[in-house]
C-alpha cells in the first residue's frame, strides 16, 4: 500500500502497475518475503513514516505527525537498521521544509521516543545489554559485552586514523554501487548459459549489494534521465523529479556510509531496506516520465531475470515440470493483476479512455 501512495502521481495506470510488479519482483521483496526476517516490515513503516512527512495533501496535517511518529517506532521495533532510513527522511524533510519541518518532527519525535520507550526498559531491565547492534555496526564489537555503548565507542575510534577511517568510507561506498557495471555481464552469461554457476552468482551478488539487486533498474539511468529532464525543464510538460525520494534516499546512505565501522559492510542486509527500495523507485518514476517505453522493457528484462534466478533455476521432470510452469505462471500473473486492481484509476485514466 505505501508503494501505492508514492507512485500515484503517476498519469498512467499501467506505469503505476508496472512499478510495483518491478519491486514486488525485485530481489528485496522475493527473498525477504520468502524468509521470516521482519525487515520487509521496517521498509513498509519507513515508507510510511516518509509518507506522512511528503505525502499527498489528501493527508490532514494534524494526522501527519502522529503518523510519523508511530511508524517511525514501529520501524524501529522491526529492526534496526530502520534507522538509517529514518535519518535519511528526516534530514530530507529539514532541508526541503525548512522552518515547517521543525515544529513536525518535535511532536513526532516525542511520540516515536515514547512509543520506543517500554523496549528499551524490557532490554534493559530484563534482556540486558540491549544496545548489541549499536556496538556492532558503529564501534565493530560483536561479543556480547556489558560496557557502555559509549565506552566501546571511544574504544573503536581511540587507535583509529584519518587515513583508515577515510578508506573504510570508501570501501562502503564501494559496497554500496558494486554491481553497476558487472551485472550486465553477468545476466548475459545468466541469459545465454543458465548454469548453476551463472545463476549462483546473480542470486548471491543480487543479495548482498544495493546497486546489482536493482538489475536493470539501474543507477546509471539517472544520467540519461536528468540529462532529459533537463531538456525539457522549460517545456509544457516539466519532469517531476521525485526531489524528497532521491534525497531521502542518498542522505540514508551517506549517513550509514559514514557511521558503519567496519568497512565495506553497507551490504543490503545490514541496512535499511527502504533506502534500497526508494532508489530503484526513484529510477523507476524517472523512466516513466522521460522515456516510458524504456520503462516497460526494465520491468519485462527484471522479470526474465527473477524466473531464471528464483523460478526455474532448478530442472523439473514430466509432471513435475509442468505443473511447475503452470503455477509460476499463475502466481505471476495473479501479482500482476493485484498489481493493476490495486492501482486506482486517476482523472486521466478516464478521459483517455473516453
């Protein structure tokens, strides 16, 4: 549903259809739907947290900050590592806003805190430390220790250099955008060859980095897409750059770049699904305003590659393979109906169609 909400300035209903299949299909949601980790959850309260702060005008301001601040807690009582896109939005929101956002995230983060309050005395009164993740990711200590998550800090940072650090940075951020290039050739062994070893490396790469799990979604679209937005920022028809998306989304990864201790894990399971999800949004609402037909190949080319690497990675015998075909077919074609109910018909859908 929140997905719904931030692709429904889209004209089109197809192209609202067609993202959402896109993600649905994306290795984020097939893998974490599939596993019970509850970060999918964390992304769906991210995203409604970010929803409340830019989202349409149908939603009262009086009902935006509670709104936030309950889905900011819930994200956090999922996991984690919500709070990487938490930053992200709420750095989003100061910078676009300005003075409007102040008033906001005070009530909302007085909500958040107090909705967070009651797990933070069950870990510390009754499952002590309670602060484990924080030592992990941003001071490297993993064994369960009952020093402050302050002391550890300054522990991990005490003997660390400039130069170190600053490679560690880089080492993130090359986490981060692995993939941009080597998917290409990975997916036309994967399309031409279909063995276990080409499909293994897709599956493994496309669970670890951000950047080659978006597939042909990819992040180099964005300089095609700005270069023609830019084109055409005098025209009748203006591109709409999904402006609080993409900067919720980059400020999310700088700060997580930047606090990870340990370099070269900004991998997406130690992260927040939701950045990850806002980016390949973003490349997605940028390909159905400046070159639409290039955004259903994305979405049919994504499709091909989920089938080859989740669907039919295995052999199947006689029956065994048909019904095997029949029901992935099925599934796939019941998503992409979901998909298309669930996109409501706008004002334009009805006057093309008349």
């Amino acid at each position: 549903m929140p997905l719904l909400v931030l692709v429904g300035n889209l004209p089109r209903r197809s192209q609202r259809a067609a993202i959402v299949f896109a993600l649905a299909l994306s290795p984020l949601v097939l893998l974490n739907g599939l596993f019970v980790w509850p970060k999918l959850f964390a992304a769906t309260f991210c995203a409604i947290f970010h929803i409340a702060l830019f989202g349409p005008s149908s939603i009262a301001r009086p009902a935006r900050w509670p709104m936030a601040g309950l889905a900011a807690a819930l994200a956090m009582l999922s996991h984690g590592g919500a709070l990487f896109a938490l930053v992200g939005s709420t750095a989003a929101f100061v910078l676009l806003k300005r003075r409007q956002a102040l008033p906001v995230l005070f009530k909302t983060g007085a909500l958040a805190v107090a909705a967070y309050l009651p797990w933070v005395a069950y870990q510390r009164l009754i499952d002590p430390p309670g602060d484990r993740l924080l030592k992990w990711h941003f001071a490297g200590h993993i064994p369960v220790t009952q020093d402050s998550f302050l002391h550890v800090l300054r522990a991990a940072y005490a003997d660390l250099g400039l130069w170190p650090w600053l490679a560690g940075r880089a080492s993130n951020l090359n986490s981060l955008v692995h993939g941009s290039f080597s998917f290409f050739g990975d997916v036309w062994t994967l399309f031409w060859n279909r063995s276990p070893a080409a499909i293994a490396t897709v599956v493994e790469n496309s669970f670890f980095y951000g950047a080659y799990s978006m597939w042909f979604a990819s992040p180099l679209w964005l300089l095609p897409c700005v270069a023609y937005a830019l084109v055409k920022r005098r025209s009748l028809r203006p591109v709409r750059f999904p402006s609080d998306l993409a900067l919720a989304a980059a400020l999310s990864f700088l700060f997580w770049i930047l606090v990870i201790y340990e370099p070269g894990q900004t991998v997406i399971h130690q992260g927040a699904y939701f950045s990850f999800l806002a980016s390949m949004l973003v490349i997605l609402l940028m390909l159905a305003q400046c070159f639409p037909l290039a955004l259903y190949a994305v979405v049919a080319l994504n499709l091909a590659v989920a089938a080859l690497a989740y669907a039919f990675d295995k052999p199947f015998d006689g029956a065994s393979s048909a019904i095997h075909l029949g029901t992935t077919l099925a599934l796939t074609g019941g998503l992409l109906a979901a998909c298309r109910l669930a996109s409501a018909e706008t004002m334009d859908d009805e006057r093309r169609r008349c």
